[in-house]
C-alpha cells in the first residue's frame, strides 16, 4: 500500500516536471516569436524612417530647384531626423531623375537600413533666361565708331537676328552661339580695316555680307510677371517692406535703397542723374536718361517694363551710363539703346518679348551672362513634375 502511494506520487512529481518544461519551452518559444515580431516591427519602422529621409532629400532638392532649376550642384547630402540622404541627378531625353537614398546607421555590427525614392522632373524655366540676349522678334546690333559691341554668352531672336558693323570702322563679338527662328541671321560688315564679326566661333572679315540659314534653333519661351504680386510685396499699405509709386515717378538721383530691395512704380519709372538702386524695379515702363547703377540685393534683382497698354512696357536708355551687378533686364515689349556715347555694361539677361535695338553706332555695349537671383513669382514654374516613385 505504502509503495503504491509512493509510486504514485513520484509519477505525479514527473509528470509535473514535464509539464514544467513543456510550459517552460512554451514560453521560451513564445519569447523568441514575440521577440522576431518586436524586431520585425523594428525593423519596418526604421524601413518607414528611412523612406520619410529619402523623401525629405528630395524635397529639399526640388525647394532648391524651384528657385532656379540648375543651381543645384549634385550628389547632395544632408541630415533629417535620426538619418541622412544622398540625392543624385541622372539626365535622359530632356528629363532628370532624381534619387535620393535613405540611410539610418543601426549600429551593434549590422547593417543600415536603406531606402529610395525617386523623382522625374523637367526644367520649366523659361528658355530666354538661358541666354544674355533673346527677343520674340527681332535682334539688332551695330559695332560703331567709338566701340564694338561685346556680348559674352548665347544670342537668339524668334524672328530675325542681324549683325552689322558701321562702314569705317566697328566691331561685333558674340562669344556664344547666334541663333534664328523664323528668318535668318544677317552678317553685314563695314569696309574699314579693322572691322570684323565674330559670331558662332567664326569670324567674319571686313565687307563680309552673308546670310546664315542653317543656324536656326526652337523659339524661346517668356516669363511672365504678375504685378499683385510684386505689388504686394513693394507696397507697405498692402504689408509689403519695398518701396512703392503709385504713379510715374523720377528718380533724380541718390541711393534708392528698399527693405527688401524691390520697387514698384505703378507707370513710368525715369533714371535721371546719377542713381544706384539696390535689388530690383518693376514699372508699366522704364526710361533711363542719366546713369543707373544695380547693386545685388535680396531676391528681385530685376529692371522690369511690364506695362500692356500702348507706350508702356519698354525699356529705353538713351543717354549716361547703366550697369549692373546681377539683373534681369526684362521689357515686354522693346529695349533699345541709343544716343552718344551711352555706356551699357550689364551682367545678367537681356529679354524682349519685342524687339532688341543696339543699331546706334554711337553706343558701347558690354553684355556678359550671369543668371540672376530673381523672384520669378508663381507664374513660372522652374519644376515640372512627372512622376513620384518610391
């Protein structure tokens, strides 16, 4: 009777024990699953972060880009959250693809965990503002008797370009290309012994007349400037800090000095003197008679003639000096220069949606391109976006 109660007991204290270890390898298994799935989850949330850096990259980039498409100087890193980017630029067909690599360091000897994402976008920026002179009609220029007229960058008008020197003596030299779209390019030069054209990278002795047909190119495309909002950001009674005329105004001389370096003149504004504007000015149209000087300032670094109605929109200087140090000429209508001896030294872009004049033999002219730090306003897109892929 005794052994029967004691067999049975150590039956009992076995069968406890193993279920003691079943239990205990239960839980022990049950830990390890917890464990991955813990890991798991980890490890898709780090995959999330990653992605969210790899996106951040590229909205960094394209806020970059959408101020000016091509001053982004690729790979581009940077830090965002717990991890960093790299953003690479590929160019295809007129189209760049934008990827940007997420990376998160996990450290404890494993690997970063890594995301891409990429972006396909095309440059939206108007094709006039890739060269120093461009025009919707008609270019004209004339190396005189006092000076040549030395341009350094790319030429084109959407109708017809010429190029011509005064008879005795002048010069035109055009280190870019010269370009045409609807008619030809004109080379006309004087009989002096030192006249000559350079244009193209071909020079053009003295009485060279020819016709260039085969240096035709697409029609450049226009900005577009809306004036509610340069308005807005000029005109203190609408809380603008620049400077704002509600009608024609002259600017007799001195430092014209806005906060935010933009005026606007609600009709015509007039340089006479001597003036040195700081930053940029919009008007209906813009006439220059004394000497003006631009000083890079802020973000409008622009002379704009925007005006529609008849006489308005024209950029004219006909006496004095002008320079500038980074600008956006911009005349929606005609820009000419004449009168004797007027000096015209401009780093930036020259664009007409008219007319180009430089025929004045008596004028010097010095064009060199620089592409200016300008606020095109949201009118003009630099970034088209064509697709998003994570």
């Amino acid at each position: 009777m005794r052994n029967g109660i004691l067999n049975k007991k150590g039956t009992n204290f076995i069968s406890i024990l193993a279920l003691s270890f079943l239990m205990v390898l239960a839980m022990v298994a049950s830990s390890n699953m917890i464990l991955s799935d813990v890991m798991v989850l980890k490890r898709l949330e780090l995959n999330i972060e990653a992605l969210y850096i790899a996106e951040a990259g590229i909205n960094a980039v394209l806020g970059d880009m959408a101020a000016q498409f091509s001053s982004v100087s690729f790979p581009v890193t940077g830090t965002f959250g717990g991890g960093t980017y790299t953003v690479t630029k590929q160019v295809t067909g007129g189209r760049s693809l934008l990827s940007s690599e997420g990376r998160i360091a996990v450290g404890g000897g494993r690997p970063d965990v890594t995301k891409i994402a990429a972006v396909e976008i095309v440059d939206t920026t108007p094709t006039s503002l890739s060269y120093i002179l461009s025009c919707g009609n008609n270019v004209i220029c004339l190396g005189g008797v006092h000076n040549g007229v030395v341009i350094t960058g790319n030429l084109h008008a959407n109708n017809m370009c010429t190029l011509n020197t005064a008879n005795g003596q002048g010069d035109v030299s055009v280190s870019g290309t010269v370009t045409y779209t609807n008619d030809n390019v004109y080379i006309n030069v004087g009989n002096g012994a030192d006249c000559y054209i350079i244009a193209n990278g071909v020079t053009f002795p003295r009485k060279t007349k020819t016709t260039k047909s085969d240096w035709k190119h697409a029609q450049v495309t226009f900005p577009a400037f809306d004036d509610a909002y340069y308005r807005k950001l000029a005109d203190p009674a609408l809380g603008g800090d620049g400077l704002y005329y509600s009608g024609d105004h002259e600017f007799s001389g001195g430092d014209i000095k806005p906060d935010n370096g933009l005026v606007f003149v609600n009709g015509t504004a007039t340089f006479s003197g001597t003036c040195h504007l700081y930053g940029g000015v919009i008007a209906k149209t813009i006439a220059i008679t004394g000497s003006l000087t631009q000083h890079k300032t802020g973000d409008y670094n622009m002379i704009v003639a925007n005006g529609a109605a008849a006489g308005q929109g024209n950029i004219t200087i006909t006496s004095g000096q002008v320079g500038t140090d980074e600008a956006l000429l911009y005349a929606r209508k005609n820009f000419v220069v004449s009168g004797s001896r007027t000096n015209v030294s401009i780093n930036g872009v020259i664009v007409a949606a008219g007319d180009i004049d430089l025929s004045d033999f008596q004028i010097l002219v010095h064009y060199t391109y620089q592409s200016p730090t300008v606020d095109l306003g949201s009118t003009n897109a630099t970034v088209g976006l064509i697709s998003w892929n994570r």
